[in-house]
C-alpha cells in the first residue's frame, strides 16, 4: 500500500500499469465518489484493464475515505479540488491526464479541468455532473438524509436485510464518515464554478448516465454547457452505473481513449473487448 | 483441489516450517493469510480461529472492499508478482467477490506458487 502525505493529511494511493512495463499509452487519474466510495470502486473494475491495454491508472483516497486520512474539518469541494491538483502534480507533473470521475469524482473532475485546463486531456464522467447552486441544494438535502438514516440502526438493518452486509457494512462506515466530520455542512457551502469559468473546460467529455437514473434528465443541458460533450446512456442501470456494468463502463473507457490518440496495447489494441461485450 | 498434503512427507501443521523447495500446501498458505488478514483487519479484530476455508471475506469476516485492495498489496509483498489479486478479482462479477471464500483464494494462490515452481 502506498500513502503520500500532502501537508498534514495522508492518501492512500494505488498506481497500477502499464501491465507490459511499457511506455504508458496514456495516464488516467480515477475519482471515486462521496461516503460509500473508495478507490475500491475501480482497483476491482476499469483498472486492471486499462493496466493491460498501456493504460497508466493512478488512484487514490479522497480525504475522509477508504484508507486516506479523515481530519474533523474541510470538506468543501474547492479542498478535494486541491487535493487532486497537488496529487497531479507529485504524480504525473510531467503528462497531461485523462480524468474518470465516478459521481461526486465526475464533480471534483469538471471543477478541476475549469481551474487547470491545459493539465487534462478529457473527462469520462460517470453519473457526474458540475457543482452548480442546484446541485448544492439536492446534496444538502442527501446529505441530510443520509446524517439521519445510517445513525439509525433500525435504517441500518432495513439495508442489511434489502441489500446485504456487505452494503450495510459500507453504509455504517459512512454513517461514521459523517458523524465524525464537517462533510454534510461543507458540501453544500463549497465555492461553486460559475457557468462562465465550466464553458472554459475546452477538453472532449464523454458523459455515462444510466437510463434509470435521474441524473440523465440533465444530459441536454451538460451538452448545451460545454464546449465538446457527449452523452451516453447504459439502458436499464440507475446511478450505480459503475458497479453494476463495469463491461460496459470498460468498453466505454477504452473506446473513449482511443478516440482521443492513446494507442492501446494488449487485448484492447484492436477494439476486440469492445465488440464481444456488444 | 485438494485440501491436505500433497508433498507425501507429514501432515503440515502451523508449526511447519516454509520451504524454499516446495510449494507450501494450502494449509502452510492459510495460516500465512490468516496472517495477512489478522494485519488488514487491525482495527477491527478478528477471532481466533474465524479464518477458515469456508470463512466470507465480506460476510463473515468483515472485510469491506477498501479492506480487499489492502489485503491485494499484503499478497504482492509475501508473494510477488505471480499474485495478481486486482487482476484475478476484476475477472469475477460483483456478487462473486462479496461471496469470495478465504478458500478460493487459498486454492488460488496454491496454483499459482505451482505453476510459478514448474516453470
């Protein structure tokens, strides 16, 4: 396991690839989202792969999750923001990226390409959208909810008995995560990116909704907003689109680098992973 | 795969120990990954005697899927490169690795130690 201390605060840190020890094909830095997530959410799913196809995959813990360190305060998103532009430049200080951004990582990746453009090459967002004043007011109220119901052992149950231990586990650690820390307030105060300064992210997106999501209602005005996006539906997934297509998710990744110059290597070279998950 | 000796030599027990020349049985790497397991899951704890073959690592033993790319990096350091555990788990569907038993991946490394030993 590898940590990489940025001032006071501790990251847990996975870098994995090119798998042939190769030259990478192409580096690509993957966001996790909020409470549930970790880096987790990729080290068993899009990494490995793109490790085999020359990919450079770096990932890490955003503060407060997985292995990372949780300090009391600062959890606005203009912190995580930071957090990823100094990684970036310990990491990779030499290599425009791509950016994966799964949920609030899609929202630490749009902020990030509207403060620091030239460092990234194209944003995959994933169930992802831009922090606006209407995102901070629904995140105020999920934060809220999610504060109430995963203190609430009767909830915690409901979940365990629904979806499983595992899940329950997952949401018991983020009831901890927000009992513990300033996130539910932070979120929703964060210094939000005007329009103005989004329109300046000049790099292609691709957007991944899932067509059961609610999130996917807001593809016309993502394309609208930005200079070079396109939208993406996964028929019959909700938000977690990530950990319940990662074929489709993969596919849609490596197709996406190739689009834009990596020249990929090994069993994704010639679109073959692609074309059998179609 | 069989769950006892294959060297013909004496029953392995904890006490055995490594060997250089042989691959270590699947009882010589259960104990190392109790082992492993006793370290990912510091915080937490674990029972004496919890880690066995037919132990969940999510269901039984606690272990959450931030605890699992733990235990990935534990495996490389013990056993190198011929332990690709990121690899192996992204082959599997999400339900298979939060049903994954300690015993797969006993089974898992044994064939590996041995394929590596041939070759």
């Amino acid at each position: 396991m590898a940590f990489l201390d940025l001032g006071a605060l501790r990251f847990h840190v996975q870098r994995l690839g090119p798998a042939d020890g190769g030259p990478p094909a192409a580096t690509a830095v993957l966001l996790h989202g909020l409470l549930t997530d970790s880096l987790a959410s990729y080290y068993f799913t899009l990494a490995p792969a793109l490790a085999a196809a020359g990919v450079e995959v770096l990932m890490y813990d955003q503060r407060g999750h997985g292995r990372s360190g949780r300090p009391p305060g600062g959890y606005r998103l203009e912190r995580f923001v930071d957090d990823a532009e100094e990684l970036l430049e310990r990491l990779a200080p030499d290599r425009p990226v791509h950016l994966v951004g799964n949920s609030f990582g899609g929202t630490v990746a749009f902020a990030l390409a509207a403060r620091r453009p030239e460092r990234i090459t194209g944003i995959l967002a994933i169930e992802s959208e831009p922090a606006s004043p209407a995102w901070a007011v629904k995140l105020d109220g999920i934060l809220r909810q999610a504060e109430t119901g995963l203190a609430d052992e009767p909830t915690l149950a409901w979940v365990a008995a629904r979806r499983g231990a595992h899940t329950a586990r997952l949401a018991r650690s983020a009831g901890r995560l927000l009992a513990g820390t300033t996130l539910a307030r932070d979120i929703p105060a964060s210094r939000l990116p005007t329009e103005a300064q989004l329109r300046r992210i000049g790099c292609p997106v691709l957007a991944v909704y899932g067509t059961e999501s609610d999130l996917a209602a807001q593809a016309a005005w993502l394309e609208s907003l930005l200079p070079d996006c396109r939208s993406t539906f996964v028929p019959g997934q909700e938000h977690s689109v990530l950990i319940e297509a990662p074929d489709t998710v993969l596919a849609l990744t490596l197709a996406w680098l190739r689009e834009h110059g990596a020249e990929l290597r090994g069993p994704a070279a010639r679109g073959d992973l692609e074309r059998s998950l179609r | 795969m069989n769950g006892s000796t294959e060297t013909g030599g004496t029953p392995a027990t904890d006490q055995a120990p490594p060997t250089d020349q042989a691959p270590p049985t699947e009882h010589q790497i259960l104990a190392e990954i109790a082992g492993l397991l006793a370290v990912v899951l510091d915080e937490y704890g674990l029972d004496e005697g919890e880690v066995t073959m037919d132990a969940r690592f999510a269901e039984d033993l606690g272990l959450e899927s931030i605890d699992l790319v733990t235990l990935a990096g534990h495996l490389q350091e013990r056993w190198g490169e011929r332990i690709n555990f990121a690899e192996w788990l992204a082959g599997m569907e999400l339900d298979e690795i939060i049903g994954l038993t300690v015993g797969r991946l006993v089974a898992h490394v044994a064939d590996r130690l041995q394929t590596a030993g041939r070759s």
